[in-house]
C-alpha cells in the first residue's frame, strides 16, 4: 500500500498569508499613491500644492513690500498667477 502524505494549511497560517496578501496586494498600492501621487498633485489642490502656492504668493508679495496678510492680496495675486480660486 502505498501512503501519500497531505500537508494542510493550518488554519492560523492560512490567516497569516491571506493577511499579507492583503496587505500587499491591497494596502501597499494605495499607500504608495498616497505617498507619491497625492502630495505633488498640484492640479487638484494636494498638499504640496496648497503650501507651494501660500508661500509662492508670500514671496511675491514680500518682494513689493506689501502685507502678506491681507487677503484680499492674496486673491489678487492668485488671480494674476493664473491660479483657480478655491
């Protein structure tokens, strides 16, 4: 007779690789956008692009020697940057 041996998956290493699985092939994806794309997506108002812009328009008014906290500056200088108000 010949004895064939079965290796199963427990149940707890089962658990363990559908989580990693999960992980990665789920979580580590949008993490990474979230990381690399978000941040510099100046079109659509992500984080570096709202700094970029309060200290682009802070420097340009700085250097007319005007109050850089009078918004409505502000909005005029966005406006001639070309910038979509928000």
């Amino acid at each position: 007779m010949n004895k064939t041996t079965t290796t199963k998956l427990s149940p707890g290493k089962l658990l363990f690789f559908l989580m990693w699985g999960i992980i990665i092939l789920l979580i580590l994806p949008m993490y990474l956008r979230v990381i690399w794309v978000e941040p510099v997506d100046y079109n659509n108002g992500g984080i570096g692009a709202a700094d970029f812009k309060a200290y682009y328009i802070a420097a340009r008014l700085l250097s007319r020697n005007e109050n850089i906290y009078d918004t409505s500056l502000q909005k005029q200088e966005s406006v001639n940057l070309g910038y979509i108000p928000d």
